[in-house]
C-alpha cells in the first residue's frame, strides 16, 4: 500500500512506542499528510526528529486529536470569543476511560502510561478553548488549568 502514490493521507495508530519507527520507515512519504496517534512519539528528540522528516518531504504531520473538529467544542468556543461565557478564568475537562489495550498500561510502550496517551486530551481542550495558560494544575478532581 504505502507504495502507491495516490494516498492523501497515511493514520499511523499503532503502540506509541512504534511512531517514529513507522513515520521514518515511510519514506519517501506516500502522501502529504500523517496523522499520528497521540502521543506523538516516546522521546522529544524522537518527535523532533519526526517533525524534521516531515519538513524535509514538505508533509503535514500531525496528531490526532478529535477536539478541535467536533461540532459542539467549535460552538463553545466561539461562543467562549463572542464573550457569551464572561470572562473565563479556568477550565477543567473530565474523561472517564478504559483503555483498550492492555499495552495503554506499559509505560515502555504508551510512553506514559494511560494518562500520558489518554489524558492529553484535557490539556489540549484547555489549550484549544483558552489559549496557553498562565498555571497548570494537575489535581485528582480533573481540574487542569486556570487563568487569571
């Protein structure tokens, strides 16, 4: 398959530990977008590395993370813009899951464990709805960031 040269996009959802392994095997890249399971990859420079290839081949390359296309959390945002909220000075994002593999919890292989793979979606809701923040918190009631 990944020797055809009519592909759009390539998903790479495998065990995190395998990634990088699979991104750099693909290349010359056999289309102009990878979408990678989250996270990216084991090690910063493992990730580097990966947005190098990328760069070098001209290719989109990106994580999947279904927040930001999901039509209710694009409303709440732009409601968050429009001001319809007040002025929003925290955020928290709880998620009850199971993880679907026995893998999720080998921290050699998610590269985290379960909160690491599972648990970014939180944080990348808090980005996405509030922008960066000014404090991170991590507290076992879900509450992940806040700004003033």
């Amino acid at each position: 398959m990944l020797k055809e040269r009519d592909i759009e996009m390539v998903t790479i959802a495998a065990p995190n530990s395998l990634h990088a392994q699979m991104d750099q095997k693909t290349s010359p890249p056999p289309a102009s977008t990878f979408v990678c399971e989250k996270p990216l990859a084991m090690t910063i420079a493992e990730g580097e590395e990966m947005i190098a290839v990328a760069k070098r081949h001209g290719v989109l390359l990106m994580y999947g993370e279904e927040l930001f296309l999901t039509p209710k959390y694009l409303k709440a945002k732009e409601m968050a813009a429009a001001g319809a909220f007040g002025k929003i000075i925290s955020s928290s994002k709880v998620k009850t899951f199971r993880p679907a593999s026995p893998w999720f919890w080998d921290v050699n292989r998610s590269g985290g464990g379960a909160f690491m793979d599972l648990g970014c979606h939180g944080i990348a809701f808090c980005y996405f709805f509030l922008g960066a923040p000014d404090q991170v918190h991590l507290l076992p009631d879900g509450h992940l960031c806040s700004r003033r």
